[in-house]
C-alpha cells in the first residue's frame, strides 16, 4: 500500500486481500500506519499458495532497501495506480480523489 507515487510504502500480510484492503481504504483501525499516512493505494501484490511463502517474502521486503522496493513497484505499475481500483469491495467502489 502506498499514500502516492514514490511516497510512503506499506508491506502487510493476508490471507483475505480484498477485506485488507478495504480496511485500509476506510481507514477501519484509525491509528494504525496506513491510516495515520492515509497509505490507502494498492500498487503492488503478490500471490503464495501457503503462509509460510508468503511469510518468508513479507520478511524479505521489509528488509530490501526503498529504492530496490520502488524499482519492483514501477516495473509492474510505472504510474502507481490503484491497483484496487476497480474491485467491488464489499459493494462499495472506492474512487481515487487526487
């Protein structure tokens, strides 16, 4: 999750991607890093078909340095869209507002 492009970043764990996310967009835990740096835009993903994976993946991004970070996101997402954008979460489209 990141707040805008090249801005702050948020590496998180779920087994539920689509509720996450849409905590994280209604800001569900106000006091929590995402909310308190409004870091509500999905930019970047990855799928594992166990925990443990993606764990193991969880941990390794925490530990790579910001540029090594923003490089992978604009590989996949130059423009850091909302990658959420058009999911129907929970019957509510969210919109982006900048």
């Amino acid at each position: 999750m990141a707040n805008k492009p090249k801005g702050l970043i948020y590496i998180g764990l779920t087994d539920n991607i689509d509720e996450r996310v849409k905590e994280h967009k209604m800001k569900i835990y106000p006091k929590a890093f995402t909310a308190r740096y409004n870091c509500d835009k999905l930019v970047y993903f990855e799928e594992y078909n166990n925990g443990e994976e993606a764990s193991t993946r969880e941990i390794q991004f925490k530990k790579w340095k910001r540029e090594w970070k923003i490089k992978l996101i604009e590989e996949i997402n130059p423009n850091w869209s909302d990658l959420s954008m058009n999911w129907n979460l929970g019957n509510k489209i969210f919109r982006n507002n900048n």
